[in-house]
C-alpha cells in the first residue's frame, strides 16, 4: 500500500482545474446499459471508483474504446446479463458502491438485474430500501440472499408505471429508479426526489437518448415510459467537490489559488458556505479565485451573535461531502463553529487525528462536533496518520499540508478513489507531497 509524505507550511500558488465529477459519473456510466447504441462520454475522472465500474461494465459485455483523455465510447449491445450470477461479478460488484446504479437499467432491459452487497466508504448505516422499494412499486419482484449478501430484482412482464414517494431523497436511490421508469410503460412520478446537479445531468443525458422526464431539478419528476432509448454524447460536470477541497486547501495554507472552470452555477450553496467562515472568493468569469488570506479569516456569527452552526442536507442544501473539508478549515479559522453531520453517523470520527495534530475540537456525539479556531496563532503539528474514507482522507491532507514538518498519511489509495493524480496536481501548484510504497 502506497503513502503520501508531505512536508507542511509551504504557501501555494497557481492554476488547478477540477477533475470531472464523481458522483456523475458512477450513474452517467450506468446509464450506458439502457440503450444498445453507442454512447460517448467526455470528461471521465481517471480514478479508483470510476475505473473499477468500467472494469465491471467491461466484463458485463459493454463495448469501451477509449477515445481521448477522459473520453470513452460505450456500446452495450450484447451485454452479458448471465455474468452477473458469476462469483466473479459478486466479488467485483461488491468491492463498489456506485455499481448498485446498474440495476435500474439492467432491470429495465432485461427483465432482471442482480448485485452483491456493495462496498464503498465506512461511514455509516447506509440504506439501499429506496432503490427497491422503487423497483417493486414499478411491478419488480424482489429477492435477497443473506447467506451470500446478494440481491435480484426481476421483472419478467416488464415495468409498469406507478405513482411513489419516497421515503428519502437518496441521490443514487432516485437515478436508479428514474433509469428504470424511463423503459416502463405509462407514467411514473417520483416524489421527494433527489435533485443533485448530476442527477439532473443524467435525466438530461437520458432525455437527449429519447426519455421522457419533466420536473428536473425539482422534487417531483415525472416519467412518460419509452419502448427504446438511442445513443447520445454527454460532458461530466467538473467536481464540486473536489472544488471545495482546493478551496479549503487555498484558506489552509494561505495560498493564492485560481481554480478553473468552475461550473459555477452548480455549485449551490458551496461559495457561500465558505465565506461563512470568513474564506474570501472571486469569482472571475466561470473561476474561482481565492487570494491569499495574509490576515486570516474570521468566522461570520449568527444574526443573533450565537455559534456559526454548518449542517449538511439533501440539496439545494449543502452537500454532506464538504463536510470533512468545512471541519479542518474550522480549525484555523478566528471563532468557533458547531459542525453537524445529520446523514451519516461515522463521518466524524476522523477528527481524533485532528486533536492529535493539534486541533481544538470537542466531538459532542457521532453527528456533531465544535471547533474552536486557532487564528492561524498556533500551527498543527505533522503527524503520521491513515486515510479512514474519501472525505475524511483529503481533509486530513489539507490538514498536513497546513502543518508544520512532515507528515505521512497511510492507506492514500481511499483518496485515490475519488481524486484523479492528486499528488501531482498539488505539486504543480508548489506542494512539497512525495508518493511512496
């Protein structure tokens, strides 16, 4: 396994552009499936996650010819349904969370879809009710298998349309249900709804292959059943994310820092939930420019002067994936923050690596925690330290990039999964960060 050594509190400076989304492109790749015509994608993040569903869809039949950096055609017309009873798809299925998405279009197509009990970061209880709820309201019989962790769905009459609500607006729980209606007769509609800017970027892609959805970027979408779906070429959105990692790396490490090409209409409440904390943005065309913060920054207090409180929500509220990021910028800001974590219960127990480097953080219980800034006034120490998750994994990057020393942050291969070269693009803008085995 590979380690990242960083020496810390070196100011950065320059240029950095986004990776494509994640979390797009996990449900943007499965939608590939719906149709047997070629579809183009452009944008794809060279990453774990996103490399290990090509992988699958690979195996499954699909036809994949790299065409350019981050750019793919797919065509999946003699896809392999009788892969997935193989004991090689329920290991490689169960070693990635994002491939629960290709049951909808499986189910939709073929009459069945299959998965193991997907894996994915350790942050909590994290359901999967929604997806099949959807799918059995959509006419699917359901069944698990809990000596082997595996689950079908079958639709052997097809899917029918059908009116739902759902019990949470899960992001992957919605694009899995919409991929499956898209193919069903009559109509669906889909109440409390995700409304993400990716899952509307899928019911977009979807749309231009021939579906029927009104309602995106709602709550409430409505689905015409199609019999067929034909190829399109679809851009991925850049990471808004991976956005508001480089600008808590720029407040961090006070560093001057334009990052390019933004998207930013996308990115809802993310500038704004910065600047709450006192970080400065500009935005310049579609750039975020962050200057250097000489001076520091100052945490904004609620109109009634009470402790600045930044929670996590389903959107338009802020993402819960910026959490981790919002924590460890918290920790050199001037004030005290209250961080509460409501949609996962694990995501911050990483902060006892924080505490260790210094931080003055008080964990009230498993969703919220209070941070209490130094003002820049006493640095972290570098420590060494292991990547637990994605999020927490580049949080704690930051927090030794910030630090005075060197620092090693083990089992880097979780931050691997969701940011594309990482070392090197931190090292083009000044980071002293080292890969090693």
């Amino acid at each position: 396994m590979g380690i990242f050594k960083i020496e810390g509190g070196t100011r950065l400076k320059g240029e950095i552009t986004p990776q494509g989304a994640k979390n797009e492109a996990l449900q943007i790749l499965c939608a590939v499936l719906l149709t047997p015509e070629k579809v183009t994608i452009n944008n794809i993040p060279d990453i774990i996650d996103v490399n290990k569903l090509i992988k699958l869809l690979g195996n499954l039949g699909v036809k994949i010819n790299k065409i350019g950096s981050g750019s793919y055609d797919f065509q999946a017309d003699e896809v392999n349904v009788g892969y997935l009873e193989t004991e090689a798809f329920k290991k490689e299925g169960g070693a990635l969370r994002g491939s629960i998405m290709i049951v909808g279009p499986l189910l939709a197509r073929f009459g069945k879809g299959y998965i193991p009990k997907p894996g994915g970061d350790k942050i909590g209880r994290r359901r999967l009710d929604t997806h099949f709820e959807g799918f059995i309201n959509l006419g699917a019989k359901f069944r698990y298998n809990r000596e082997d962790h595996f689950y079908g769905v079958e639709a052997t009459e097809g899917l029918v349309g059908a009116d739902m609500l759902l019990d949470e607006a899960s992001v992957t729980g919605t694009a899995n249900i919409v991929m499956a209606a898209v193919l069903a007769k009559g109509r669906t509609t889909v109440y409390n709804a995700a409304c993400e800017p990716y899952l509307q970027q899928l019911c977009k892609m979807l749309n231009s292959m021939g579906a029927k959805i009104t309602g995106v970027g709602s709550n409430l979408l409505t689905i015409e059943g199609v019999t067929s779906l034909g190829g399109c070429t679809h851009r991925i959105l850049p990471d808004m994310i991976e956005i508001g990692s480089w600008i808590g790396l720029a407040a961090m490490t006070r560093s001057e820092i334009t990052i390019k090409n933004v998207s930013w209409d996308n990115l809802g409440l993310i500038p704004n939930t910065f600047r709450k904390l006192g970080i400065t943005l500009e935005r310049r065309g579609d750039d975020i420019y962050i200057p250097s913060h000489e001076n520091g920054y100052e945490v904004k207090t609620d109109i009634d002067g009470s402790i600045l409180t930044i929670s996590d929500a389903p959107w338009p509220g802020f993402t819960p994936d910026l959490l981790s990021i919002i924590l460890v910028v918290a920790t050199q800001a001037k004030g005290d923050v209250l961080i509460h974590q409501k949609m996962f219960e694990s995501r911050l127990f990483f902060v006892d690596k924080l505490i260790d480097m210094g931080a003055k953080i008080m964990l009230c219980d498993p969703h919220r925690a209070v941070v209490m800034g130094h003002d820049f006034k006493s640095t972290l120490k570098a420590t060494t330290m292991s990547s637990p998750d994605i999020r927490a994994g580049i949080s704690l990057l930051i927090a030794a990039l910030s630090a005075k020393g060197t620092s090693i942050i083990q089992n880097i291969e979780q931050i691997d999964r969701g940011y594309e070269n990482i070392d090197e693009r931190l090292r083009a803008i000044g980071a002293k960060i080292v890969r090693e085995e």
